[in-house]
C-alpha cells in the first residue's frame, strides 16, 4: 500500500531527486552561469549584440532554475556550499578573465607606447636635423657678413692709406 501512495505521490510531485543531486544540479547550473559572464563580456567588446541577447536570455533562465532551487533546498545548500568556497570561486574566474584580458591589454599599450617612442624619436630627429642646418646657415651667413665687413674695413683702411700717402 505505501508504494502506491508513493507512486501516486511521485506522479503528483514529479520523481523525488536526492539531496546529492540537487547539489550536483546546482553546482552545474552555477558554473554554467559563471561561464556566461564571461561570454557576455566578449560579445559586448565584440560589438554582437544578437549573441548577447541570446546570453541574457540564457542567464535569466539559469538564474530563474537557481533561485527555485534555492527557495525550495536553500539549507541543504548553504551546508554544501559555504561562503568561502563561494568568494574563492568567484575571485579565481576574475583572475582568470584579468589574466587572458590583462596580457591582451598590456600588449595594446606596448604597442601604443612603442609607437609613441618612435613618433618621439622621429620628430627629435627631424627637429635636431632642422636646427643643425639652422645654425650651419646662421655660421654661413656669419661668415659672409664677416667676411663682407673684413672686406669692407680693409678696402676702407687701404683708400685711407692712399690718401695720407698722397698728402
């Protein structure tokens, strides 16, 4: 008799699933979540934005199946999963992402850097190329400006010469 109250009972209420299940479902659709908040990640710097509807989607989804089981096994749950192992969880998949998003990062900037150094190096160059052929005009014109006065002053100073000579 108590195995048909029991069938019956099951066809009401669905199959009864053990306590060791519902842990293991929930651990399942957990890593499923954290999984997603990764992938949403990626499609917003990849500009797709039907993936991430579709990812949207399928984390409410999850996050529906989560909370029934966590309103229904919320004990057995809290026992099976404490607060540590959560947050120690969670900050490994941060330092996962940082690390594959961080490396990525770090070579962009390299690169930027690198060519700002170069854009540096080049107008230095040019600027250093510009004043020398600056200082070497003002040389030559110097030059000629001394050379044009020494020309000048001696002329003068040899028709002075000729003057006092003939007086």
């Amino acid at each position: 008799m108590s195995n048909k109250i029991k069938d019956a009972n099951e066809l009401l209420n669905g199959k009864s699933i053990s306590i060791p299940e519902i842990q293991s479902i929930y651990q399942s659709l957990i890593k499923q979540y954290e999984g997603l908040s990764i992938e949403i990640v990626d499609s917003v710097e990849s500009n797709d934005y039907v993936r991430l509807s579709h990812l949207l989607a399928r984390r409410k989804k999850l996050q529906t199946a989560l909370d029934d089981i966590k309103s229904l096994h919320e004990d057995e749950l809290i026992t099976q999963r404490s607060v540590k192992e959560r947050i120690a969880n969670a900050l490994k998949t941060s330092a996962e992402v940082t690390e594959s998003k961080g490396e990525d990062a770090l070579i962009k900037i390299t690169n930027i850097l690198e060519k700002v150094n170069h854009s540096t190096h080049s107008i230095a160059s040019k600027t250093l190329d510009l004043s020398t052929k600056t200082i070497s005009k003002g040389n030559q014109l110097n030059h000629s400006v001394g050379k044009f006065f020494v020309d000048k002053t001696s002329k003068g100073l040899s028709k002075l010469a000729d003057v006092f000579n003939k007086q």
